[in-house]
C-alpha cells in the first residue's frame, strides 16, 4: 500500500521543550497481547492503556478478519476483544503485509483451527533478519510449515498441526517476538515446554503476567530460561499494558536534541536500560518522582560510544534517534548495530540536513557539532522517522519528512503530544 507517501511531518526547529507529556502504552507488548486474546474461548479481554498506532488498527483489523468481535475505543486507549468464534485460519495480504506482528496471530489459530496461513509477512523492511526460528519451534513442537513463493516475489506460509505438545525449544537469538510466540504455542500445548534463550524485555514479562492471568502456567521469566506446563484452556482477563520505553526514549531525547525540560507521565528509567546510562553521559539528567520522570538538558551535549545489544543493552529501536542527537554533541560520537542489517538509512537523511556522519558496514562515526538545517528528507522505518522529528526540532527552518505513515506505525499523536510541548510540528494527511 502507498499510504506512507501520504502521510507527511513538517517540523520547525528552535524551539526548547517544556511541559507534561504521556508515554503511551509498550506497542511490543500490545501486540503479542492482541494474540494471546485469540486463545481465550470464552469471555471478553479487556486491554487498558493501548497505544492508538497503525499497528494496533492493523492487529484489529487482523483480528476481524479471523471472525473474532474486536472493539478499539480510541478516546479510552481501551481494545475489547471476544474471541470466542474464529471462523478463518488465513490472515489476509492486504493486512498482514503491512505489519510484521501478523505472524503472533499464529499460535492462537494453530490451537482454535488447527492451522495458520500468512500471506505476505510484512512490516519494516529490517535487511536480512528472518523469522526461522518461530516456524522452527512450531515444527518441533510438532507442526509442519510449508512456504510457498509466488512468481511476483509474494508468498504464503502454512502452519498445520493436529495438537502441539511440549518439548525443549532454543532460540539462536533472544529474539522478543519468538519469545512471545513459543511461550503462547506452549501455553495451550500437551506437556511440558522449555524454551532455552530467551528474551529478557520487560515487554515480554509483561506479555507473560497477561497469560498467567489467563491461566498459563509460567515460569522463569527473566532468567532467560522459561519453562512452560500446558492448560487446557485460557480465559478472558483485563490488563493494563506497560509504558512504552522506546516512545520514552524518544521523548527524552526530543527534550534533549531541544535542550528544554519535559516531564513523563508513566515513563520508568529502569525499562531504559543502557540507553538511560548513555543519556546521562551525555548529559541529560533524570529525576524519577513515582510514575514521572523529569527530563532536562541545559549543558552542552557530550559525544557517546553506542553498541546496540539485545536487552538490557542499547535497544536498536533507539539507535536512529541517538545518531540524531550525538549530531548536536561536541565531538565524535560511535554508533555498532549489532541487531539488525538495513540500519543506517538515517544517516544519507541526516547528512541532507547538514550533519556529516560516516558509514562502515554495521559501524557509524558521527562528527558533532554540526547544525542542522531544515530539508526535504524521508522516513524509511519507523526508527528513522522518529530519529527525523529529533532532528527536525534542532534544525534551523523547516524539516518536511515524507514516507511518514511509518512514524505513526509506533507512535501515537506525535504532533500533538510534541505541539503540546512548545514544538512546531504538524502531521499532514
């Protein structure tokens, strides 16, 4: 679909940040939360405190598309899901294509029906990282996965199985997406399940207090070693979703790319990880009162040394928007990827705007200070578009950052939340 040519941002910089923002619900945690509704048979789940992203219409559309009743009261950030009909194992092209978590749906159709079809698995295009070891697990907990590629390029996966059972499960990565769909295969399944690597985001234990409630008999979450006893069956829970810390992250840098003073409402530093560390040391200072976190910056930035790492190591979700910000910070700033191929496309869009940033394979230099003028620039991901708000903020003129539907895949009312806060900023439809 061309919707990201549709949406565009345009942002005037110069202006410092002040005032209250939200952090808006975990879109990593919402999602697989969306799948692991579809298992309950009975009953309503009621989700609290859902993000209103293009990835949540999307799952909801998905949701539809299967035969389940799914409600999002947008005003109420509230999703009602009755799952108690699914009626199609297929999860159609013209949704599932435009955004990746489509494949979370699988466990609860491969449980309720028996069998999952996805056409054309989509979302971000993130280089070469594919996603084997989901159907690896599902084949040995006794599936069988078939693809099939038509001549334009566009595919199909089939996943059949008559009853999953138990077994011990290993992830090459800690990938948070296999993490949350092994633990939902192996909730429903006949046995025992241990899952040996796993991912330790605080989405992930969020996603598995959501299935305890539901009746999942869960252990280890955390520990990176998870261990799984199979139920009969999961029933409809209410459940209030966690702050989403790469929304946080965003913010704080938008009040420190700004030098203003911002509070956080629902933002925990601890969720940050390393990426609250690095901040500091360029830095940013934090003051935690409860559930808000007062952000401020008002000495020069200092340059950092970044290498993403699953969590809680850098998040590669933050990469972009800290290669933005280290454009302001007084020296040479280092940036390793080491999750994800396909992640420096920011830096041509940077580099457009005035920042001069090198590139070698997974390593980046950035050379600060350089200011930034406003330009005509485009949001190739999510990542790369919030990064280009950051720098649209500190830019002289007039930043126009086109492709920006994908801004809104991950973050909910950028412009207004930004507006609300002394920016410039306007979404154009």
């Amino acid at each position: 679909m061309s919707l990201g040519h549709e949406v565009r941002y345009r942002v005037r910089g110069g202006r410092e940040l002040r005032g209250t923002v939200f952090v808006q619900g975990a879109k990593n945690a919402v999602l697989p939360m969306i799948g692991a509704s579809l298992m309950a048979t009975k009953g309503r789940t009621v989700l609290r405190n859902v993000p209103i992203i293009e990835d949540v219409r999307r799952a909801v559309e998905l949701a539809q598309a299967i035969g389940a009743k799914a409600e999002l009261h947008e005003a109420e950030r509230t999703l009602v899901i009755d799952a108690s009909t699914l009626t199609s194992p297929v999860l159609p092209a013209d949704i599932a294509a435009r955004f990746r978590g489509s494949f979370l749906f699988v466990p609860a159709l491969l449980h309720r029906l028996g069998e999952a079809v996805i056409e054309g698995v989509g979302g971000c295009n993130l280089g070469s990282r594919n996603l084997d070891f989901h159907y690896n697990g599902f084949k040995r907990m006794g599936a069988t996965v078939t693809e099939q590629v038509t001549d334009d390029g566009t595919g199909s996966i089939h996943v059949k199985a008559g009853h999953l059972q138990g077994g011990t499960l290993y992830l090459d990565t800690p990938s948070h997406t296999g993490t949350e769909n092994l633990l939902m295969a192996a909730s429903l399944a006949h046995g025992t399940t241990l899952i040996k690597n796993c991912a330790l985001e605080p989405e992930v234990l969020d996603v598995i207090t959501l299935l305890q409630r539901m009746g999942a008999r869960i252990t280890g979450g955390g520990t990176g070693f998870i261990t799984v006893e199979g139920v009969d069956r999961l029933t409809a829970v209410e459940h209030t979703v966690m702050p989403d810390r790469i929304d946080t992250g965003v913010l704080v840098m938008a009040a420190a790319i700004s030098g203003g003073e911002i509070s956080l409402v629902g933002a925990s530093l601890e969720h940050l990880g390393v990426a609250g560390d690095k901040l500091e040391q360029m830095g940013v200072e934090f003051h935690s009162q409860g559930a808000v976190l007062q952000v401020r910056r008002d000495r020069p930035l200092r340059p950092i040394n970044v290498i993403t790492d699953e969590y809680p190591g850098f998040a590669t979700d933050l990469q972009s928007p800290i290669m933005a910000l280290s454009s302001q910070a007084e020296g040479e700033s280092y940036i390793y990827e080491r999750i994800f191929d396909g992640r420096f496309k920011l830096a041509e869009e940077l580099v457009r705007m005035g920042a001069d940033v090198e590139v070698n394979g997974n390593r980046a230099k950035v050379h600060g200070v350089t200011p930034l003028r406003g330009a005509e620039v485009v949001a190739h991901d999510l990542r790369t578009g919030s990064a280009l708000v950051l720098a649209g903020l500190a830019a002289e003129g007039e930043t126009t950052i086109t492709s920006a539907y994908y801004i809104d895949r991950g973050h909910a009312h950028v412009a207004e939340r930004l507006t609300a806060l002394g920016a410039e900023i306007e979404r154009i439809a």
